[in-house]
C-alpha cells in the first residue's frame, strides 16, 4: 500500500472509477439517518453522491494525498486518512461502504475484521474491487516487456489482491458477516486520453512496478507493453482495461 498518489492525474484521467460504480451506490440503498463509512474514499465524489441522500458519511482512505483532495472538494463532508488494516470503530455504522479500493490492500481478513467491528449489528457491507482474472491481460504484458528487457520479474512488487467469490466469501462468514450476494463479472473499461490511456493507467495504478526503474527504462517497457496490448486492449481509437469485477453484499449477523 502507499500513501503518496497524483490525485490530480487521479481525477483529470481517472474518473471511470467513480463513474461506473452509480448502480453501485443504488445498491447501498441508503436510509435516511444512516451513518456509512466510505472505505478507500478516494478523492471523495462517491462519498459526497452518498452524502447527498441525506445520511451521514465518514471518507477514509490510507493516501494522505487523496484525503487532501477530497477535503478542498468537499469540505462540508468528514474525511480522515486511516488505515483499513486497523479500523477502531465498535459498532458505529449502519453501513459500510468500498469502491476499488480493497483489491489495494493484500491483507483482507484484517480489513473484514475491521469492517465486522464497525458496523451495527444487521449493518451491511456493500462493495465491489478487482476480482480474480482482473487485468490479466495487462499484468501478462507487463511480466513478459520485464523479461524481454532482461529485467528481473519480483512479483513481491505487484500490490494487488483479485479473490475469487468463494475465497472472498469464505473470509467474510468467516468473521461474521453473512454473504447475500456475490457476483464476478467482466467490465472492460474505456481509458481516458486517448493514445496516452494505457500508459496514464500504469503510471497511476502500477507505479509499484514502474518506480524500480529510470524514467528511460519505463518508456520502453511500456511501449512494449502496449504493442502487446494493442491488437486486443485498443479499439476506436482508445485503450481499454481489461477489468473483472468482483460485487458483494454482505450482513453483519
């Protein structure tokens, strides 16, 4: 995990992310007087469409740079840089809530552990991040430009955790919270600006891969990378991700 983001690259090419997760919110079906917690918040704007139902919102995020962010947008709305690993709330929420941020965070069972003390009992967790195969295509790419240059391939860097809906929901009931639903799906997603999508997603998403190389050696990786890429990820003149998503909706029992 890491605490340093570009959240102004992250929401001038990035805002797909909180875009397609609408029916996500309508999923959540907040009531009024609920009080959520908005795990991995971002820069705020799912936080605030679910302010803005009339219920009480609490943004957390573990990027200090993020929060920032999220404040000077919205500063009418609590946001706080924590932790998901190390949650403190007891039985505080109604509801929590989490967009694209836990396939960030390799270490689950603490989160579900944190997420299962912070609601109220019958409370609900809504949420939805990478699921098993998401970007396969494109973390296949980026191994086979590592090994083409004659780099060495750590896969200790890679910061991602893509469950399958059985591994998930294992963990979940696990600790207490009853899996409802659950579905694995593929959602190829249009990047934004054009020519530059590709590498604008792995400067902003797969920098733990990048930041181990000079700015020269990542040029030509990702060039690699996306003549790979190009017959199967680039179509009417955009790149596409190849994302596969994983949704749930869990009860505290």
């Amino acid at each position: 995990m890491t605490n340093q983001w570009d959240a102004k690259l992250y929401d001038r090419n990035h805002s797909f992310v909180s875009e397609l997760a609408t029916d996500l919110t309508e999923l959540l079906a907040p009531q009024k007087d609920y009080r959520i917690l908005d795990l991995g918040c971002g820069t705020g704007d799912l936080t605030n469409k679910i302010a803005i139902q009339g219920v009480e919102v609490v943004g957390i995020d573990f990027a200090t740079t993020m929060i920032e962010q999220a404040r000077s947008k919205y500063p009418h709305l609590h946001f706080e840089v924590l932790d998901a690993r190390n949650l403190q709330y007891q039985e505080e929420f109604d509801a929590v809530f989490s967009n694209a941020a836990l396939h960030w965070i390799t270490e689950p069972e603490k989160v579900i552990l944190g997420i299962q003390q912070a609601l109220k009992p019958g409370g609900r967790f809504v949420a939805e991040f990478g699921g098993k195969g998401n970007v396969k295509a494109i973390t296949t790419a980026l191994y086979q430009a590592l090994k083409n240059a004659g780099y060495p391939i750590d896969k200790k860097l890679n910061p991602w955790y893509f469950p399958s809906i059985a591994e998930y929901g294992s963990l979940l009931e696990k600790h207490g919270l009853q899996l409802v639903f659950a579905t694995l799906f593929d959602r190829p997603t249009r990047l934004e600006d054009g020519e530059k999508g590709l590498q604008n997603w792995l400067k902003m998403f797969a920098n733990s891969f990048l930041n181990t190389f000079s700015p020269e050696q990542q040029v030509s990786i990702i060039s690699d990378m996306e003549n790979q890429l190009h017959p199967v990820l680039y179509q009417n003149n955009a790149w596409f991700a190849d994302y596969r998503r994983i949704r749930i909706v869990a009860v505290k029992e």
